[in-house]
C-alpha cells in the first residue's frame, strides 16, 4: 500500500501549486496513470479522500486518467497496445520492444479558483512547451 | 524525468499540450494549471543526489528486491565472504522491524546499516539518503541495499541505485514475472535463487521464468544460483566485477571531463 506515500507526495506537490498560484480552492486534480507504474488508481483514490482533509484540496474532486500499454518495436518499427505483462509487437510479435507509454505517474493540471479576480495576471501555466 | 527539457511529455499526455488540448481551457470557468510533474518527483529528486553521492566516491550501488524470504541476506553473506579479498561492502537493510539481517551483515565482517520502516511496505530516496549519512563512502567499493521484501511496492521508488538486482527463488514459482510486471521490468538483473531446490520443485522451469521475462521485453540477463552451495555464484560475481568496471570507466571519464 505505497499509495499512500505516492498521495502524499501528491498533496505536498498540490498544496505548493496552490500557494505559488494564489488560488484559494483547488477545484479538481487531473492524473495520468499507466498500469506499469505500480500504482493503483482505485487505492490512490482513498488515500487522496483521507489525504485531502484540512487542506486547500478539501473539496477537490480527483480524476484519473488511465493511460494505454502502448510498445514501439524495434524490429518492425510498428506502435502497437500491449498488455502490462506482455509487452510483445501486437504486429510482428518480437519481443524487443520499447515502452512508449504506460508507465506514468503524473500530475497532469490543476483546476483551481484564484484568491480575487483582479490577481490573474500571471500566466496560468507557470511552463513554458515549445 | 524533468520539467525543464519537455521529456516529461509522453506519447501519452502530448495531445493535451497542442492549441485547443484540454489544458488550455476549462469548461466550468475555473483556472487550469498544467504541472506535468511526475508524482514522485521529490523522491527522484533525492534519489538523484543519492546516485551523485555514490559516484563521486566511486561507489557501485545495487537494490536487491524480491518477496520475502526469497534469500537476500543469504545471497549478501555469501557475496560478502567472497568478495572479501577484493572489495569493501557495506550493506543498508530495510525491513519493517528487527535488526536481524543488520546483524547477520556484520557477523561476516561487512557493515550495515538499518532501516526500519515500521508500516512501510518499501525503501525510499530519503531513507537511503538518511542511511548514507552513517557510511564513509571514501572506504567502499560496493554499497547493496537489501529492500523490504516485497514484490510490488519498492519497484516505484528509485533510490539513487546503479542497478536493479531482482531475486525470484525456485519455491515462488516461474510465473512471477507474469504476475508482477512492474517489478520484474525494472530488474537489471534476475538471480533464480535457491537454485539447489531445483531437483526437489521440478514444477519450476527456468526456461518458463524466462520466456516470462523476455514476455516484459527484458534483455536482464538470467542466472540460477545457490547461495547454500555456491552453484552459480561465479556468475553474480563475475556480473558484479564488470558493473564495478563499468562505473570505474564512467567515472573516470567524468573526471576527466573539463568542468
């Protein structure tokens, strides 16, 4: 049950976005899950309800985005689905393969509502994708 | 994964970036604020300087897991009194209580350190890097972290390790890799332990574990060996000199880069 360790790494991540973006209440909490990640979403799920108590995530709902088993073959080039524990060329079925994705555990966005109106100024992303 | 050169973008979550992606804007009128941060960031952070830490002093770092009771500590004893002669070990414990395998490590002269995690079910970056304070890294060559034996939870958390050795011993069964993906992917290399139970367990096929393991697209290479009868150890060993070489030849060509 590591997902405990794993939501409170989440919530200190949260609580330190909610400060540097002046929001007053985090609204929802957007992750991307791969099952190879070791993470189990409906785990982090009661960990998070026991987690967010008292903090600015109290009301935040949380959605979870599960994220396919996607390989890359190094022999035929294709990018096929795999399953976690099969990890094989859905076209050729060699198994020297790469993961593309399916391992992620990510914090992806944050919903939040802003201490006032007029203090918006910011950017709302704090990254910059080229 | 970082935040700064876009590798934290996957194939997986790219879409949510492009103009119109779901990041953009929301719906019910509320802020977004995209992160993109891997949830363990903070761990990875220190597992990082732990790796830095073990480098500068030339020190290779491996992570033992495997599910309880599969002989990682009877592995360690038998590599320690090999190894003796050649190189200084020293070995970080983890375990939910007890100091015996901290004990049985320094019975064979070796040094140990022990974590207890108390409700933990694995290691992580901030424990070792706890752990590191109490070793001289100047007067080792090799430092083993014997992880919580758990199959499942440690494969999450990198601790600033070299390389991942994962032990599957003959009593478990060759399906484990099968059913515990995460962990076997991360393997760097995978030790059949108990091996001399082989002739007992005929049901375990080492073909099977690693038909498994290549099933997980592993090129981990795969030795069977008896800590109890030494059957096999030369291969660990030999594994071991040419990982020492290896970070010897990395570190050497670090230091020789100009600053």
């Amino acid at each position: 049950m590591h997902e405990l360790a794993v939501c409170q790494a989440l919530m200190e991540q949260v609580e330190s976005i909610a400060i540097e973006e002046r929001a007053q209440q985090v609204v929802s909490i957007h992750l991307g899950i791969g099952p190879l990640s070791g993470v189990e979403p409906r785990l982090l799920e009661q960990a998070f309800y026991v987690a967010r108590a008292g903090t600015v995530a109290e009301q935040a709902e949380l959605v979870i985005e599960s994220m396919a088993v996607q390989v890359s073959c190094k022999q035929c080039g294709q990018l096929t689905e795999a399953l976690p524990n099969r990890l094989l060329c859905g076209n050729c079925g060699d198994w020297h393969t790469s993961l593309v994705s399916g391992d992620e555990l990510q914090l992806q966005h944050l919903e939040l509502i802003r201490q006032t109106q007029e203090e918006t100024a910011e950017p709302a992303s704090h990254q910059q994708f080229n | 994964m970082c935040d700064t050169c876009g590798c934290n973008v996957t194939h997986g979550n790219a879409h949510l970036l492009k103009p119109g992606g779901r990041l953009s804007k929301t719906a019910s009128g509320h802020e977004a604020v995209s992160v993109l941060h891997g949830l363990l960031d903070a761990n990875d952070h220190t597992a990082a300087h732990n790796r830095q830490h073990f480098e500068q002093h030339g020190v290779l770092a491996g992570n033992l897991m495997s599910s309880p009771g599969a002989g990682k500590t009877r592995l360690l004893e038998a590599s320690i009194d090999a190894l003796r002669d050649k190189y200084s070990l020293a070995v970080i414990e983890g375990d939910l209580e007890t100091e015996n395998d901290a004990n049985r490590i320094r019975e064979h002269g070796a040094t140990a350190i022990q974590i207890t995690t108390g409700s933990a079910c694995h290691l992580d970056a901030h424990m070792v890097h706890d752990a590191l304070h109490q070793l001289d890294l100047r007067e080792l060559d090799i430092v083993f972290i014997e992880n919580v034996g758990n199959l499942v939870c440690p494969a999450s958390f990198d601790l600033g390790q070299h390389r991942n050795i994962t032990l599957l011993s003959v009593p478990e069964g060759d399906d484990k890799p099968a059913k515990y993906p995460v962990m076997f992917r991360t393997a760097d290399l995978v030790l059949l332990s108990k091996s001399d139970l082989l002739p007992v367990l005929d049901d375990f096929k080492p073909e099977n574990a690693r038909r498994h393991l290549q099933a997980l697209a592993s090129s981990a290479p795969v030795f069977e060996l008896s800590a109890k009868t030494a059957a096999g150890m030369d291969d660990w060993l030999n594994w071991l000199h040419a990982e020492m070489a290896a970070l010897q030849q990395r570190t050497e060509t670090l230091a020789a880069e100009p600053a």
